[in-house]
C-alpha cells in the first residue's frame, strides 16, 4: 500500500472516531457524567488537528489527480506547462503535509497536556549544591515567565549559605509537563564556588524531578488512609512563621507517602495543597512504572525513568552546556542560566520524536 492510501485510510478512520466523539459530548447522558464528558472533550480536541490536516490532504491529492489529469489529456501546450508546474508545487506541499501528518498520528504522551510539580533539590556538593539549586530555580522561573506560565512555591527548605536544599513548585499553563519532562534528572555545574578560597574549580550537583499533576479525576485517595497532622509553620533559622497550627502534613498510610504545606496563612488552604501533592504523588507511583519502559527505548527520556541518571553539565570557566542525552554542546550559558532553554527543549522534542516515529513504524 502507497503512503497516501495509507494515511489517507488511517485519516478516515479517525474521521468516523472524531464524528463519534462530537455526537457523544453532544448527548445529555455524558454531559451528566462529569467524568465521562472531560474525557471525551479532551479526546475531541486531540483529534482537531488531525480532521484539519486530514482536509487538507484530500485536497492537495485531489488537486495533484486534476494537475495530472490536465498533463495527460490538454492539448493546448501552455495549460499543460501550468499544470506541470503546479503539478511540482502539489508534491512538495504533500510531502510537507505528509510528515507533519507522521508525526501527530504519533501516540501521545496522555500526561503531555498536564500541568506539572517540579522538585529541585541539592545534591552533592554542599553549600554550593544549594546555591546551584537556586540558580536552577531562577532559570526555571524565568523560562516559565516567559511562557506565560504561573508558578507557585509550595515547599521550601533553604540553604546555610543561599539557595535551596529543596524547592517545590506547581507550574501551570499549556503543555506544561511535556515540555518540562525532559529536565528530570542529575544536573551538575563545574565552577568556582562563592565559598572557595583557592579559586578552584569544583563539581557539584541538583537533582531535578518532574511530575504531571494528577486531576481530580485520576485517581480517589480514601479519606480513610490519609492520617492528617497540624503544626507551627517555620521560617528560615527554625523560626516560627506563625504561632497558629496552620501547617499540614499529610500521610498516606498505605504507600507511606507522605506531603507537607506550610506556605499559606490557612490551614484550609495548606491542606487543599497538600492534597493536590499527595494525589501528584500517588499518581506518579503507577505513573513511574510506564516511565520505565519508555526509558528503556528512548534515549531522551532516560532521566524520567533513572532520576539518578546525569543529564546535563553546566560548565562555567568554558561557558559551556552539554546535555548527554544528545550529545549537544552550547557556548551560551549565560544565557541558559537566564531562562533561554528553548534550543535545548526544542532539539530533545525533535530527537524524542524521531524515536516515537522508528517505535510507531509509520
């Protein structure tokens, strides 16, 4: 079978799900269920660009069949010489349209839309792990500005000397997790430390983990086997932020996972946070099990599945940043560490999708 008929036979059964999908969020039924209806409507807006690339493909080929036509049966020499070259112009617009056709009817990621929980913490290194951990923060922070994503700080632990020991954020916006996934893993900066004497060069290292938010309707946590504990919110040097028991920490007594939320006034809010943390969490526990097997077949996602696994290097003396997974090198730190990640997002998403194309054979 042509690639055409191929694609155009795949197109048209996605046409008859997509008509399916659009009468079913349509029916009073499945409006009724909540549950159902978000599904659907999610389903329904994966399909939309496909429909749209799907007419746009019947007519360049029909279009491609009548230049043919005219090439073969026209007498008149100029109007054949028209339809040659649109005739030219026709393949190579098919061809275009062909590959971005590939590369959506590549099964997604369900979690790609989600928004995302990002946790940095410092590793090895010491005082300097913390403060590279704050500068991975601030990069983060910036590179979310300039998306037009919200962030939000809902557990902090702050270093002796700067910087964090550990920071959490809720990131939200469009896509948020599948462009943050790829930066799950070990990062490492060689420079001279602010705390060295000698002007030494020095490794040392953060770890960052990336997880798709869980949904209201991903997963029921029984209230049963949650054991909730209040305490005094406290600051930086142990002080106490506020003398009311507005703190929360939550654990979840089957998995022994256990969350805390100290940043809000309310112990209503804290708890609402919290609970948003622990249902990430526990999500992320069946979650993880499929990270693992796409680790094993994509060199990209690596640090998804291993969060122990080395990333990327940020080397100050040479201003160079290497990510190993794909072996690109830039000579733009500053620019990195300012929030300018798109080159190296951009490059993992292409060679990510080089691989789902090879794994979906199309």
């Amino acid at each position: 079978m042509s690639t055409e008929n191929s694609l155009l036979e795949k197109l048209e059964a996605i046409k008859v799900r997509f008509d399916e999908v659009a009468q079913q969020i349509a029916d009073p039924d499945v409006i009724a269920n909540m549950k159902r209806f978000i599904k659907l409507n999610k389903e329904y807006k994966d399909l939309e660009p496909l429909i749209e690339a799907h007419a746009v493909y019947k007519n360049i080929v029909s279009n491609i069949e009548s230049a043919k036509d005219i090439i073969n049966t026209e007498d008149d020499e100029e109007m054949r010489e028209m339809a040659k070259m649109e005739l030219d112009e026709l393949q190579d617009k098919k061809e275009t349209v062909e590959e971005e056709i590939k590369l959506l009817l590549i099964p997604k990621d369900p979690e790609d839309n989600k928004n995302a929980v990002m946790e940095i913490r410092a590793g090895t290194g010491g005082d300097e792990a913390s403060i590279f951990a704050g500068d991975l923060f601030r990069m983060y922070s910036k590179y979310c500005e300039n998306k037009g994503w919200k962030t939000n700080i809902t557990r902090v632990s702050e270093g002796t000397s700067g910087g964090y020991k550990e920071i959490v954020i809720e990131v939200k916006g469009k896509n948020v997790y599948g462009i943050l996934k790829y930066e799950s893993g070990v990062h490492r900066v060689q420079r001279v430390p602010q705390t060295e004497t000698q002007g030494r060069v020095h490794t040392s290292a953060a770890t960052v983990a990336v997880l798709p938010e869980a949904e209201e309707f991903d997963i029921t946590v029984n209230p049963a086997d949650i054991r909730k504990d209040t305490y005094c919110s406290s600051g930086p040097g142990g002080q106490s932020v506020n003398t009311t028991y507005s703190a929360i920490r939550l654990t979840h007594i089957p998995t022994n996972t256990v969350v805390t939320c100290q940043d809000e006034k309310s112990q209503l809010k804290n708890l609402d946070k919290a609970m948003k943390e622990l249902r990430t969490r526990l999500y992320n526990i069946e979650y993880q099990k499929y990270m693992d097997e796409i680790s094993s077949k994509r060199k990209t996602m690596v640090s998804t599945g291993d969060r122990s696994a080395k990333i990327r290097t940020y080397n100050y003396p040479q201003s160079r940043v290497t990510d190993h997974r794909i072996n690109l090198t830039l000579y733009n730190l500053n620019e990195v560490i300012n929030g300018s990640l798109e080159e190296i997002l951009d490059k993992l998403q292409i060679a990510e999708n080089t691989e789902r194309l090879k794994e979906s054979g199309l």
